[in-house]
C-alpha cells in the first residue's frame, strides 16, 4: 500500500493539470453535467491506497481533528435539506475525496521513513516543474496551432478560446477553460520565483518566465490578477527577512507580460482573423485592464493612414474588439442573485441551501436563471449553500492552515494561497478546481525540500 501511495504523489503533479481533458461524459440533467476526469479517478485510487493511515488518522481522533472536521461533516448532513440531491451527494463525495487525500498526504510526511527521505520529496518538486513545463509548451503550441487555422477539436481549445473571439488564442490546456489554466499556474509560478530566489540558478530564471509568460497568455483575470496580489506580498515579506533578491520578481512579471503581449501580437497577425500585430496587443490590453488602457487604433486613425492593399475576402472578423463588458455584469448580476436568496429566509441565511443547491434554489427565485448555473464567486456560493453557520465551521482549519504556513515561515506559500484565495472571487465549484484544495497541502509537507535542497 504504502509504494502505492508513493506512485500515486509523483503522478499527483502531472494528473492535477488534466482537469477535464480526457473526460470521460456519462450524460447529464437539468442540473449538472455527469462526467469523469483523471483527478477523479486520481483521487478514488488514493483513497484506496490510503486506508491504512485514514484508519489511523480517524482512530487517533483529538480536539484539533475533531474540530477540523466539522465544516465536511457539516457539509454531509445538509445533503438532507438539499433541493438537488443527486449533485449533493455527488459533491459531498468528491469533497470527502479531497478531505481524505490531504489527510494520507499530511500523515505519509509524518511518517519517520518518508521526513527521513529527502529524496522523495525532491523527486515531486522536480515532477511538478518538469510537468508543468510540459503543459506550458503545449499551450503556446495550442496557441500556434490554433492562428495557423487547425480546429480546436484537434488542439482541444475550448470554442471561447480560439482566434474567432479576439483574432488570437488564449490557451486552456487540459482544462475546461483558460481561467481554470491560469489558476492552475499559480502556484508553480510562486514557487519558482521563490527557487530562483535561495538557489540562484539560471534554470529557473528561464522556467519563471515560461510559467508567468504562459499565465499571461492565458488571458484569464482572475489568475493574474490573483498572482500579481500574491506576488506583491511575496515580494514584501521576503523584504522584511532581508531577501532583497525577491525584488527579481519585478523584472520577471513585466518580461513576462510583454512576452505574452508580444505573441498576442504575432498570433493575430497569423490567424485567419482580420487583425495586425498592433491590434491584438491592443485588444489584450484593453481586456486585461477592463476597458481602462485603450491603446486601439480609433476610425479616424484608421482612415488617416495611406490607402492599404485590398484585405484578403478570406479574412474573418473577431467577435469582440476588446474587452468584454458583459462578462464583468453577468458574474456582478450572479452575485446579486446569490446574495438576494440568500437573504430570502433566515432558514437559508443561517444554514444555507444544503449542499449542491445553489443553482436549483436561485433558478426557483429568479426566472432567468438556469438550475445548470453556477454563481462564480466560492465565497457567497459556500454562504448560500451552508449559511452562515457552515461558513463559521469552516473558519478554524483555515487559520490553522495559515497559522502553520507562519509557523514555519514559508512565505511563499502563503503567497500561493493568497493567490488561490483571491482567485476563487472569480469562479466556483469543485471538479474543476481539485488544485486549490491539494496543491497547498502538498507543497506544506514538500516545504523541508524545496527551502532546504540543492537541487
């Protein structure tokens, strides 16, 4: 069991980032999409794997276990006043998964043979950068692919992410979207800026810059946005301890950027689209900063300039020409929705919907909204669903979380979690976004080898 449980974390880097493709579909209701991706199945044989130490675990039960494991516990028994139960029960099992894989992860470093084996640990941190240098190449060549006309069938690009929406591709990896992509690269990204820092090497001087240069690509808000947060106090608490290196991560972020910017550029002039180089920068500008830096070429520019060779009738239009206002007002009018049902009843302001009941409870309130939707902020999708009540129970394996991450002075893992933290303002729900809950935990117990090995 135990060389079992072994196999599966070095696989754990690699499988997390396969968060929906392959996806294995077996059909769907009114409600929810019934499908099966590789960080399930990931998840199913590490439960197994790991039974030996959950029956330890759960037969060593103290005042800290106990009160850690109230907010799943919780979570279980609102499946009983859930309106959709089939997505409850579902979700509380995928979340009991998830509960039980930090659990065999905290308890296999606790183990005196694995502290002793320095080497294991420094095995996963090099198959987490080699595997998410990996997945970066293949987004930029998704992105390549995709401006020289291949169908995203075969690049596996989401429909929204192809050159038709801005003249050029924003990559989504494996994942479902290029938001949850972005998200997937916090934490590397975080973590090699912090590797760059204490080892000095020009290694990952080039991987930081691969990894942020690809979040960027992605053109996700949320993530960069997220990352640039964390960075920030990444960069001040490494000052504070006299880290002045941590200042590279300045230099790092705006190379990135303008790596990123520059092949946004390349790419419209690529595609099939009717862009130019100077557009699709442009464009990406204009929708990273929401609509406040319009750098774009006005009509009247346009008109001004010398009489242009007769455009190529093969050329197609992009759907947007900057930023996409509506997708700021849909997830504000989400928010909304969730807050007014949530306030509907003191019932449900207290103990919230129950589990998975979000979308069938607002769709019962608010006409125009689908059981099938979701509210794209986790903070008031966890309010609506457990109350205020859930919401309190979920408060104290959280500050003990951060209380260790302080404890052991690992700054750059808080930077992570800030970051994921932030991000989950920006969307919600659990298959998709397995990472924010595992990667921190894994990176926790990984920490002696990534602050203390020469590798």
């Amino acid at each position: 069991m135990k060389k079992a449980k072994i196999y599966l974390l070095y696989l754990l880097p690699i499988v997390l980032f396969f968060s929906y493709y392959p996806v294995i579909s077996l059909g769907q209701n009114e409600t929810m999409n019934f499908e099966l991706s590789l960080p399930l199945f990931w998840l199913v044989l590490f439960f197994f794997a790991s039974i030996p130490d959950l029956f330890q675990f759960f037969t060593h039960l103290n005042k800290t276990r106990i009160l850690s494991l109230l907010f799943p516990l919780y979570l279980t028994i609102s499946i009983i006043w859930s309106p959709n139960k089939p997505r409850a029960i579902l979700t509380a099992g995928v979340f009991w998964l998830v509960v039980f894989a930090i659990i065999s992860i905290i308890q296999t470093f606790k183990d005196k043979n694995v502290v002793k084996n320095t080497t294991l640990k420094t095995r996963i941190v090099k198959i987490f950068l080699i595997s998410t240098s990996v997945i970066c190449v293949f987004c930029w060549l998704q992105c390549l692919l995709d401006s020289l006309g291949v169908n995203h069938e075969t690049t596996l690009l989401c429909p929204g992410c192809t050159y038709q929406i801005f003249g050029f591709p924003h990559p989504n990896g494996f994942a479902i979207e290029p938001q949850f992509m972005g998200n997937l690269l916090l934490a590397p990204s975080v973590l090699v800026l912090y590797l760059l820092i204490i080892r000095k090497r020009k290694l990952y001087a080039f991987l930081s810059l691969l990894f942020t240069s690809t979040l960027f690509l992605t053109l996700s808000r949320g993530a960069i946005y997220s990352f640039i947060i964390g960075i920030a106090f990444f960069i001040v608490y490494y000052l504070i301890h006299k880290q002045k290196r941590a200042l590279i991560a300045i230099p790092i972020i705006i190379v990135s950027a303008l790596i990123s910017f520059l092949a946004q550029g390349i790419f419209s002039e690529l595609s099939p689209a009717n862009e130019t180089f100077y557009s699709g920068i442009a464009k990406s500008v204009h929708q990273l900063s929401l609509g406040a830096i319009d750098i774009r070429q006005k009509p009247a520019e346009e008109s001004s300039k010398e009489p242009e060779q007769p455009e190529d009738s093969r050329k197609e239009e992009a759907q947007f020409n900057g930023y996409i206002e509506s997708s700021t007002t849909m997830r504000l009018s989400l928010n909304e929705y969730a807050l007014n049902t949530w306030s509907k009843t003191p019932t449900i302001a207290i103990f919230g919907t129950g589990i998975g009941g979000a979308g069938m409870t607002v769709a019962q309130t608010f006409e125009n909204f689908s059981p099938k939707e979701i509210i794209h902020n986790e903070y008031l999708s966890l309010l609506l669903e457990f109350g205020i009540l859930g919401c309190i129970l979920l408060i104290f394996p959280i500050f003990l979380f951060i209380k260790t991450i302080f404890k052991n002075r690992l700054g750059w893992l808080f930077a992570i979690t800030l970051a994921f933290a932030l991000s989950i303002l920006f969307f919600s729900g659990l298959p998709n976004a397995l990472h924010i809950f595992i990667f921190p935990a894994l990176l926790l117990f990984l920490s002696p080898a990534i602050t203390t090995s020469k590798s």
